[in-house]
C-alpha cells in the first residue's frame, strides 16, 4: 500500500514530538550532539551537511526575509564547508543552547512555506522507505499489509538509526520462543532495569521497565521484541533511548526524553 499523506503526517506528529515540544516543522536545537544547530521535523543539521542543501534550496531572499538577524550567516555557513557552517552557527549559542534571536529566526526559516516544502519532499522519501521495511516485516509475519503503527515505528527507525542491522522477523520468533514461556518481555524489561549509568536515557530506561513489564499485548510483542533486539545492535550509550523510542511505539506508550508519551487509540 502506498503511503498517504494522512500516514505521513501521523508519522511526523507522533515521532517529531520525541525531539521538538509543540510544532515539529519549527523545531530547532543547538549543538547538544555536536551537529552545531539541528532543525525542523527530521533535525536536519550542519555537521552533516544535511540542512545546508535545504537553505540554499529555499534561496537567500526568503533566508533573509525569515531571518534578518542571523540570514546573512546561515547562507554563508550553507555555502562553506562543514568546519566553517559549524564555527558560525556555534556563534549563536551559549553552551549547546541557542539564544533567543537566533532560535526564534531559524524556527520562523523551518516553518515558512517555502522550507516546509522542502522538509515534505524529504520526509516523503524517508516514509517510502519506511513503507517498504514495514511491507515487508507484515509479510513476514504472516500479513497482507502492514499497519499505520508498523510504519511510524519504521519511520522512526530510518530517521534515527538507518536500518535494522540484519535483525528480521525469524530472529525475532527465535527469541520468544527460547525465552521462558511468556517472560520475552521480562528479559527485556530486566535489561532495561539494568541499564549502565552512561546509557542516554537510563531514567526513561528504569521507567519504562515498570510500566511495560507483563503488559505488552500479544499483538505488540513481535514489534517490541524486535525494538529490543534492533536496540542491542546500538552504540552502547545509545540503547537505552532508542529502546525507549521504539518500545513506547510498539507499546503505544513510554517514557522517552523525560517525558511520558501516550498513543493509545492514534495508530
């Protein structure tokens, strides 16, 4: 099934809150990850020259007109190399923290018509690619189509961590079936409990193992274990949040970023 427009936005409104509080296409960061500024519903940045193609896209005038302050140097940190577009745009911050005028302005630059545009063409390549991890995972297990849910939780695996590394549905049956009858989910909520002080995270982490322990649904279990298994396959400091993201997807509900998320009855 193609993706519709309705599903794309679903999939923006639910995974771009993880990030961005309040509207996910005007969602600005600084340089809290080394990225110098992250923007808009996908966290285009500098560092890895992903948001420079879509400023120049845009074109210095509407730069300008949406950011008079800090316009001027957004195009020029766009058309230099990384090194330079990450020295200016750390100008703007205090600490990884944006000050005002230049958090304001890039907001104003993401959600203008024009950069919104931009952000779509971009978010629809990201969705299609999703559709067909999530298609084929459905097959997999035995369905004709996959489900809004399967796809968000797909979105969110191609934004924030590419691919699932090599983990398919036969590994994911391999694991409820040699764990104790009925306990797959109390080896994962186990090693939730047990995440390490370094783990991004690790709060969320210990949260997340109370409120999901023996009550994932049996529908949700085949994606909450393969959001364990894909996270095991992480960073090491990095487990913990992106089980945390893609639990509370499969769960439809979780602690994530200091915050509890709720998606009962949207997907």
């Amino acid at each position: 099934m193609a993706v519709t427009d309705a599903e794309i936005n679903a999939a923006v409104a639910v995974t771009g809150r993880f990030e961005n509080a309040g509207d996910p296409w005007r969602g600005v960061t600084g340089d809290f990850d080394g990225m110098g500024i992250s923007c808009g519903v996908l966290q285009w940045n500098i560092g890895s020259a992903s948001l420079q193609p879509m400023v120049l896209a845009v074109g210095k005038p509407v730069v300008l007109r949406e950011a008079p302050t800090i316009g001027a140097q957004l195009w020029q940190a766009s058309n230099g190399g990384v090194s330079q577009g990450l020295t200016i745009v750390r100008q703007w911050q205090t600490g990884s923290q944006l000050k005002a005028t230049p958090k304001k302005e890039l907001a104003n630059l993401m959600g203008s018509p024009e950069m919104k545009a931009q952000q779509l063409a971009r978010i629809r390549t990201v969705a299609n690619k999703a559709d067909a991890l999530a298609t084929t995972w459905a097959l997999a297990a035995g369905r004709a189509a996959r489900s809004l849910q399967e796809l968000i939780w797909f979105f969110d695996l191609v934004t924030q961590n590419g691919s699932l590394k090599g983990v398919d549905h036969d590994d994911v049956k391999q694991f409820i079936k040699t764990s104790t009858p009925g306990k797959a989910d109390d080896v994962v909520c186990d090693w939730l409990l047990a995440a390490p002080a370094a783990w991004w995270g690790r709060v969320d982490c210990i949260k997340n193992a109370g409120l999901w322990r023996d009550k994932v649904a049996a529908a949700d279990l085949e994606l909450f274990v393969l959001s364990y298994l894909r996270a095991s396959l992480s960073t090491a400091k990095a487990r913990g949040v992106v089980m945390n993201r893609k639990g509370a997807l499969a769960f439809r509900k979780g602690w994530i970023n200091g915050q509890l998320f709720d998606f009962t009855g949207q997907f």
